[in-house]
C-alpha cells in the first residue's frame, strides 16, 4: 500500500510501512522513513508506483481547466477526491485523484485551502480580481523582458530613462524599470551605469551630475513657494558711519561691511557690520522654515542655489547707496599699538558708501600700495586710509593668532576661479567654455575681510556665552593630524584658527547657522544678561541639535557637489584647451596634485617617488561621467633634495577615497583661507575646490 502525504507545502508519496492512530511511518524511493501525522495522509493506494502516480499527477494537473472546475464546484466546503469525481467520473484513479488536489493546492485565486485536502471555492469577486492580478503580473513580466532586450541592444526605454537617478541612487527593486536594467546587466555582463550610458540613457555628463544632485536634495525643484520679505519691525537709530563691502563681482548675498573711525586721533574704532535678516525673520516663520530646509547657499561654477529667494536677499543684503538693517561690533582700538580697549554690539541702520569688487581691485590693492596711507591715496584706492589700517590690522590679527596656533597659517597654493563662456543665463547647460584663473591666497583684501570676521565671530562666541545665551559653535582640539573640526552647543577653542570659540555669525543670507546665532545675538544686545530668558533657542534646546544635525548633513553635501561639478569643469578645461601634460607635485600612494589646475590624481609610474617631488605627467584619458582623470609620469622634474620643502607642505594631505566624495570643511568666504590653512581636511585632495562650499563663485564671505 501506498501513500501521498503533504509536508510543508509539499507532496510526496511513499510505501506505507505501518499506520496508527496519530501518525504513520512512510518509507520514500530514497529508502527514508519519515514519520507522518495522519491528518497528512490525504490518498491511499495500490498502485501505481509512487513516483509514477505523481508524474502521472501532474501531467493531468496542468489540463484540468479551472474555470470549469471553480463553475462547478459545491459552494460548501468539499475535499479534492469529490471534485476529482466531479470532473473526471465517478471511478477517478488515484492519479486523476492526485491530480485534482495538485491543481487545487496551487489555485488559492479560486479555491481557498481548509487544510486535510478540504477547500472552498472563492467568491466570484475574488476570483476576477485575482485573474486581473496574474494577467497584470504577465504583462510586467513580458515589459520587463523587452526592456532588458532593448538595453542589452543599446537602447534605452522612455520609462528607464525617466527613472535613471531612482534606479541607480534609490532604487524600488520591485519596479519593473529596475528589474529590466538588472537582467540587462545580467545578459550583458555590464556594469549598470556602464549598461545604461552605452544604451544613451545619460545625454549629457553635466546633467547627470545636477540632477543627481537635484535628486536626492532638492526634489520638488528649486524654486521657491511665493514668499515676501517682511519688513524690520523696529526702529534703529542709523549708524554715522559711511561703511563699504569687499566681496566678488557676482556676489549678490553681501552680508559684511567695515567701517573705520578716529584715524589720526590715536583711539581708532572699527565698525564690523552684519546684514540683518534676523530683525525681520523670526523663527518658525515661512521664510525660517524655507531656509531650515535649504541651510546653505549652493554654489558652483556659472551658478548658485540661494538659501534665501532673491527678492528676500535683496531686501536685506548690504548694498551701496542705502541704509541697511545690521548687527555691527564696534571694536576700540590704540591706533598706535592696535591693542584692543572695547566691544560693543548694536542693532543700527548702517549706510553703506561702496560695494567694493575684489576682482577689479587685486591688481590695484597690493602690499605695496597699502604700505601707509600716503601711498595707498597716491594709488589712487577707493577709501585709501581705511584700507591701509585695516591692512595694517589684518596682519596684527593673523600674528596674534598665530602665536596661538603655535605655526603660521599656510597660504602657498593659490585659488581658482571659473568663469564660463558664455555665461550662463541661470544655470549652465555643462557645455560652455570654461576659463579657470589663479588668486593668489591671503591677497590683502581677503586677509582684510578674513580676519575682521573672525574677530567678530570669535568675540560674539565668547558675549553671548557670558549672557547666558547658547549659540552654535565650531571647535578643534588641536591641530594633531585627524583631528576634525566639530559642531556643538558650547564654546571651546578652535586650535587651528587660534581663537578661544568660533560662532559662525557674519554670513546670515547664506548659512542657516549664522542666522540663528544672529538671533541668539540680537538677543543678547537687547536684553544683556537677562537675554537667555528671551533668545528664541533656550539653554540645552534640542532645536539647536536638531540645527547642528541637519547643516552637517546638508553642508557636506552641497560642499560635495560643489567640488564634484569644479572637478567636472576642471577636467572639461583639459579636453578644450587639449592639455595632455601638466607640472605636478606627487602626494602620496601615487596621487599627484597639478601646479597649474586644481586638479589631484593617481599617475602611475609615481607610488615609489617621495611626496614632494615635482614630475611631469601625461593625461591618458578623462571620464566626465566618473570625474576619473587618468595620468601617467613622463618624468621628473627636480634632484631627489628639491623635494623636501613641498613634501612638508603636503604632509597633512591624504587623498580623499574617489572624486565623487570629497570632504570640505571650511569657512565661509575669504575667512575660508585661513580655516582651510588651520584644518588640512578643509582643502580636499581630489579636484579640491580652493573657495569654500558656501563662498561666491570667486570669494565671498
């Protein structure tokens, strides 16, 4: 006697050697006894064998037509055998019987199973709703396989293409797009970006890399809901001071502006003057939520992502011929030993005289120019004594706090500028022209603005932790390699800037950090000692955390980008000016860095030579998809000795791990320089941006 039992959702049959009342013992064609429970037993027979019924079984399964069998099974509960007869005749074999239950077992659509070889047949809802699925499931199916066809011939579907930045970056592994790229990519033994490229899903290197971008941080656009700018509710006394600006040409967000007063009187004031939009905006709002969400500005070449909408900048960013809104520091100062006496903060309108343009005045506002102020007004400088003081200052400001640091901030690598022809109208379609320039670093305008916004970021740390007041801080422990600069909630000093705290406060229109301590600021000037009480973020608040969390995040990102798309231009400055050799220094591990470009890559031939040494390289090839630049050493430039002097100026550098993952930390604007000279994980190794991720295009702040 045999039988056919059911074990797991499985059917087997097998001789039945002994039976009781809970359970019997089946011996398999393998000779393996297993123990059954009798209410798995579900047929009994004689003959066939067990191998040959169930063959035999799911042969006649496959023919049995449901429909027919759902349209004529009892609408009460019934077992397979009944049905069995129902649909083949009254003496069915144990195959025809075996058969039956098969074709039910795997027919849940239309018959629900009870368990002990017993079902119920579905309603008729059901059923149709189930056929629908199955036939939607087919068609997937046969969509997939001609998909996978069509990338596996070079071509790419409408729908796959639309869905490029999803299927590679943040894939649905059950969507048919995906699953068609992956049994491509199986067929043809491709990488999926290499697949998807060959097919002509990727048009343009450029705008892979943007809308990449746009894709995982700004996925409802950039653009902005309709929003105004409120006015400032208060009014502030206006400032009798005639202040000017130092920024870039394109910079529209200005947020700084410096004033001197007393020159020749021995008692010298200097007027440090932030734009105020946190007068106006308050926490909360819908312009507060807008710039909580965006936190920065994004910059690039030819263009930018404001934090702000513009009509919003434009209501309260420092520009000429206006009285602005501004947080100003006053600093007093012996004008002959530059020893500082006070601070005070005010909240004022403050007239702005100039927007001076570094761009136009480099080549004017030299060293040499700024000597006195006898020689900076034969030069013919806009506002001439001020700017040979505060050069005067600058430099005093830097040497103090280099005795701090304990070494001098390193300037020697210069910055790079790209300019793109034609300029873009927006943003660049990634096809322009692009010419990159030179700055040189510390030039004595971006020491000017530098070192007067880190006195008042470090000043304005240190009051409103004596008010009480908490506010958002960077700090580093030392300058021991590796060790990074941080974020927190209280003051502690930031060894490579050489400042007792740090409180990013001078750049509110483009930094979500500045304007929240701008607020914890206005604070502060307005209620002194009592301002914890009144600051909009409260001692040990999670909201401050919760800030630090997110800028982080988005900071590094953006600064990511940043430095993924000027590495981008960088390598598209190789292939239309057909650069095929460049002067370069070697780092380490066979990275190189060009003098010439901001360009960093491995050429080989360069692993055994000593960091320092300078070589001449040949670019073999560049992958504006990958942002891959390959090179190989032609030989070298200096005796074995020359090399030393560079290699201690690339001694804190390590090559970031790819070009599409970059690590900036900086400051903003020309204050970046000298926060990129205290932090070596600030200048990136590989297509290395000198500006910081939150400066203009050339140098803001």
């Amino acid at each position: 006697m045999y039988a056919l039992f059911e074990e797991s959702g499985k059917f087997q049959a097998g001789r039945l050697m002994s039976e009781g009342d809970a359970s019997a013992q089946v011996e398999l064609d393998s000779g393996k006894r297993v123990k059954v429970k009798a209410a798995n037993l579900l047929l009994r027979f004689a003959a066939p064998a067990p191998a040959e019924l169930l063959g035999e079984a799911h042969r006649l399964a496959a023919d049995i037509d449901l429909d027919l069998a759902w349209t004529f099974a009892p609408e009460a509960e019934f077992g397979f055998a009944d049905l069995a007869r129902d649909y083949y005749s009254d003496k069915a074999t144990p195959a025809q019987l075996a058969a039956a239950l098969l074709r039910l077992f795997d027919a849940p659509h239309y018959f629900r199973r009870l368990g002990r070889g017993q079902f119920r047949k579905a309603p008729e809802e059901t059923v149709k709703a189930a056929l629908a699925g199955i036939e939607k499931k087919k068609a997937i199916a046969a969509q997939i396989e001609a998909w996978a066809g069509e990338l596996a011939c070079d071509q790419c579907p409408a729908p796959v293409r639309e869905q490029l930045y999803r299927i590679l970056f943040r894939p649905d592994k059950n969507a048919p797009e995906y699953k068609a790229v992956v049994e491509a990519a199986r067929r043809t033994q491709r990488a999926p970006l290499e697949l998807l490229k060959r097919a002509g899903a990727i048009d343009s290197p450029y705008q892979f890399h943007w809308k990449r971008f746009l894709f995982d941080h700004f996925p409802k656009g950039t653009g902005f809901a309709p929003v105004s700018a409120p006015p400032v509710a208060d009014a502030h006394p206006l400032a009798g001071v005639q202040a000017f600006s130092i920024d870039d040409s394109s910079t529209t967000e200005i947020d700084d502006a410096l004033s001197v007063q007393g020159l020749g009187s021995g008692t010298v004031t200097l007027g440090i003057h932030i734009a105020a939009p946190g007068l106006a905006i308050v926490p909360d709002s819908p312009l507060d939520r807008i710039a909580r969400e965006r936190l920065s500005t994004v910059y690039m070449p030819g263009g930018k992502i404001t934090m702000l909408p513009d009509a919003v900048v434009q209501a309260y960013t420092l520009v000429e011929g206006r009285d602005c809104p501004a947080v100003s520091l006053y600093v007093t100062l012996d004008e002959a030993t530059l020893e500082r006496r006070g601070f005070e903060t005010r909240l004022e309108r403050v007239g702005i005289a100039a927007n001076l343009r570094h761009d136009q005045l480099d080549a004017q506002v030299t060293e040499a120019t700024l000597a006195d102020a006898a020689t900076a007004r034969s030069a013919e400088l806009p506002f001439p004594d001020e700017l040979a003081f505060l050069w005067r200052l600058a430099r005093s400001l830097k040497a103090g706090r280099e005795v701090v640091r304990g070494k001098p901030e390193n300037f020697n690598r210069p910055d790079y500028s790209f300019k793109l022809e034609p300029p873009a109208a927006d943003l660049p379609a990634g096809d322009e022209t692009v010419v990159i320039g030179q700055r040189r670093r510390g030039s004595p305008l971006d020491l000017i603005v530098a070192e007067a916004m880190i006195l008042a970021n470090s000043h304005w740390g240190g009051w409103v932790a004596e008010c009480g007041v908490p506010a958002i801080y960077r700090s580093q422990a030392s300058m021991a390699p590796g060790v990074k600069v941080r974020m927190g909630v209280k003051p502690a000093p930031h060894a490579g800037m050489g400042v007792p705290q740090y409180a990013w406060s001078t750049s509110p229109l483009r930094r979500y950090v500045d304007l929240v301590n701008q607020w914890q600021i206005i604070a502060a000037a307005r209620h002194g000692r009592t301002a914890a009480l009144a600051a909009p973020f409260k001692p040990k608040d999670a909201a401050l955390f919760a800030v630090i969390s997110s800028f982080d995040a988005a900071y590094s990102a953006y600064a990511d980008f940043q430095g993924g798309i000027e590495r981008y231009w960088t390598l598209r400055h190789l292939q239309q000016q057909g650069i095929d050799e460049l002067d370069a220094a070697v780092m380490k591990d066979g990275w190189v860095r060009a003098e010439t470009l901001p360009l960093v890559c491995r050429a080989t031939g360069t692993e055994a030579l000593p960091r320092g040494t300078r070589v001449r390289i040949r670019i073999t090839g560049c992958d504006l998809l990958t942002l891959d630049a390959f090179a190989q050493l032609l030989r070298r430039l200096d005796a074995p000795d020359d090399a030393d002097g560079l290699a201690e100026e690339l001694d804190d550098e390590t090559p970031a791990a790819g070009p599409l993952h970059l690590a900036i930390d900086v400051a903003d604007g020309a204050e970046a320089l000298v926060e990129a000279a205290a932090d070596p994980a600030a200048d990136p190794a590989v297509g290395a941006p000198a500006q910081a991720p939150g400066a203009a295009p050339a140098a803001g702040h």
